[in-house]
C-alpha cells in the first residue's frame, strides 16, 4: 500500500513559552498535518507543567479515537507518555496504545516485523526492527532514532522512504523502545555492535545507514567501524553529548566540568539537585536518562554522556558521509555542526547542510519540512549512487 502524507510545513515558534514543549507540539503537527493545528492550540494554554501535558493529550487520544482517527489518536497517545517517567505505570499502557494504533494504522503485518536476538553483557534480549520491501527497490536502506526514541514514530517518514523506492530496514536498539523497554538492554556507545547484528540478521552489505537525533552520533559511530555501512547519515549531527548538555547550564557549566574532571560527584549531585528542583523538565531529562542508562545518580549520567561523542572516531570514517543541522536548533549548538564536519577528514564523500528557516527547517531534525529533509537525504543518496568518485 503506498500512503500520502500530509507532512507540515512551517514551524510554529509560539504555541507554548518554553521551547522544549513548543517542540515537541511541533512535533506532532509535522507528523499530523495543519489540520491537527486546531486540536493544539486549544490545549496549549492547559500545557502548565508534565502532569497537565499527560492529561490534555490523553483526552485528545480518547477524543481522536472516538472519531475513528488512528493516526491521530497514535500520536496524541505518544506525546501524552512521552513525558511520563519510566517508572510511570501509565506509561507502559500508552505506549502499547501507541504501538497499536501505529502498526493498524499502517497495516503492518506479521511478517514485516522481527524480533532479532542480541546480548549484552552476556545478558540475552531481542531488538524489534521492521524490514519494508518495496518491489522495485534501488538498494537498501538501514534506520534508527537517537536517545529515547520509539522506531514506530518516524513511520511516516520510513513508509514515505520506501514509497520512493527504497527497502527500509528500522529498528530500535539498546537503551531504545522495544529493545529498553520489553528487553531492558541499556544504550551503548558501541553502536557499531546492534547495527552490526542487524546487517548479519539480514545478510546485508553496502547499505545506507540513517541516524536520527542523538541517532547521528551513533549512526557516526557505527559507520567508524562497521564497514559493512557504505553511506552514512547524521540526521542531524550530534557532536557531543555531555558537551550539549553542559552548553545548556550555564552560569555554572564551568563549575561543572571542573567537578566532573576532578571527580568530585557529591558536590556535582548536589548542584545538579538544584538546578533538578528548580526545573522539571530537567529533572525529567535525568530522570529519563537514569534508567536508560543503567544508573542511579545524575553525575553517572555525565561520565556516561562523555563516550557519546564523535570526537574520537570521526577520522577512521572513511565512507560517503551526509551531515544536516539546523540554523536555530534548540538543542544542538552549531559550532558542532562545523566542528563535524572539519573532523570527518578521512570521509569519502562528504557534504553537508545547514537548514534555516528560510526553509522552515531550521530546528532539531527539521521539524517543521520533513519532506525536504527527507527529499534531500534521498537526492544525496542517489547522487553518491551515481556519481561514486565525487
């Protein structure tokens, strides 16, 4: 079945004051379409904190069912756990609501989907992906999220690839939906080793790896040494974990890394508490963070957050490398955009853009014109494929 998607276009800067919500409504509107607008904007003004968001978009996913609308309900049920801490036993239920509602709504089938089995730290576990052929396919294409994503809600973005003529291969590994959450495998910075299960599950070589959000770091890092991987895409770039959440801190970043380097972890718990109760988007973000990667303290997560880092393998990527950012995104500083490109030294063929808004693209993975983004990553793969010694 080939779909049509209604992809938004434009970004919407004052739908809510702080700018990591009015994101993440950005979010469900470029997925959804403008006609979700309305729906929005008549709960922003209800969106004061987490358990207010949880709420409005619950009753939106109700409401949205009731009509019979799937994909709308899948989505609304989605942005109401995903600020939901881990531990939340909601959020196991609106997550299975999500994945229900998602898979029907694209009548995915039994055998497009698989659980491969994987181990970590000799612990067993299986990491969910979905293999979507299509019958004429130019070759295949590999795809994961970053941090905490779910691979099920970029399915409008994997169905559309396919569409346009690709196998797409996409999958959640450790420390990511299924594989976190049904098998407890925890995030690694080895990415090279689930995607590297992936390529032998599939008996695959000379793929196209795509990397989204905090996936571009890992996809980087795969692609470094897995050279099984002929293409790679930062979709978009992340440099540095620890260094981008440390840009956010200031006044007393500084502070920070000089207790992290001379590691001093209850004086950096103590600090990190503060800011923590003073912000509980923050102290949802450690929260999430905690579990996701096996530990029970903030200052863990920051000497965890220092091997997510591109800085130390980007020489030894010697495929075609496709880097994206930008202008205006509100997570990523843009000295990593350049500091990543300068790095790739050894890349094959290498090029990069900076979206803004001029393109109605210039936030975090071009929220606000997923067609171009996609459209571009797509001519750049079909020009590497033509022209392999640019």
């Amino acid at each position: 079945m080939k779909y049509q998607f209604d992809f938004q276009v434009g970004y919407h800067d004052h739908l809510h004051p702080e700018p990591s919500i009015n994101f993440q409504l950005n979010r469900w509107i470029s997925y959804l379409g403008q006609s979700v607008l309305e729906d929005i904007t008549a709960v922003t003004s209800k969106l004061i904190n987490i358990p207010s968001y949880r709420k409005e978009f619950s009753s939106l996913a109700g409401e949205a069912l009731k009509k019979g609308e799937k994909m709308k309900a899948a989505y609304f049920c989605r942005a109401a756990e995903f600020f939901m801490r881990i531990d939340d036993p909601e959020k196991k239920i609106m997550r299975q609501r999500f994945l229900q509602l998602i898979r029907t709504h694209f009548d995915v089938s039994e055998n497009e989907f698989f659980e491969i089995p994987y181990k970590q730290n000799g612990e067993a576990g299986l990491l969910p992906a979905y293999y979507f052929r299509h019958d004429l396919a130019k070759e295949t294409i590999v795809i994961h999220g970053g941090f905490d994503s779910y691979i099920e809600e970029f399915f409008p973005i994997i169905f559309y690839i396919r569409d346009k003529g690709f196998n797409v291969i996409c999958f959640d590994g450790p420390g990511q939906g299924g594989a976190f959450h049904e098998s407890e495998l925890l995030l690694t910075h080895d990415w090279h080793q689930p995607v590297s299960t992936i390529l032998d599950y599939f008996n695959l070589t000379g793929i196209t790896l795509i990397g989204i959000s905090m996936g571009g770091c890992l996809a980087l890092r795969a692609a470094a040494f897995e050279k099984r991987i002929k293409r790679v895409v930062a979709y978009d770039v992340f440099y540095d974990w620890m260094d981008t959440t440390l840009s956010k801190l200031a006044p007393i970043s500084l502070i920070l890394r000089g207790l992290l380097k001379f590691q001093q972890p209850r004086l950096f718990n103590y600090l990190l508490n503060m800011i923590m109760n003073q912000s509980p988007l923050f102290d949802w973000a450690m929260h999430q963070a905690m579990p996701i990667l096996g530990v029970s303290t903030a200052y863990e997560v920051f000497q965890k957050s220092r091997f997510y880092t591109t800085r130390n393998i980007s020489s030894k990527i010697d495929q075609d490398v496709l880097i994206l950012a930008g202008a205006e995104d509100h997570i990523i500083p843009i000295k990593h955009f350049y500091a990543q490109i300068n790095d790739l030294t050894h890349a094959r063929f290498l090029h990069s853009r900076l979206f803004t808004r001029a393109d109605n693209a210039q936030n975090h993975c071009q929220i606000g014109n997923l067609k171009l983004v996609i459209d571009t990553i797509l001519q750049w793969i079909e020009s590497s494929t033509k022209n392999p010694t640019v």
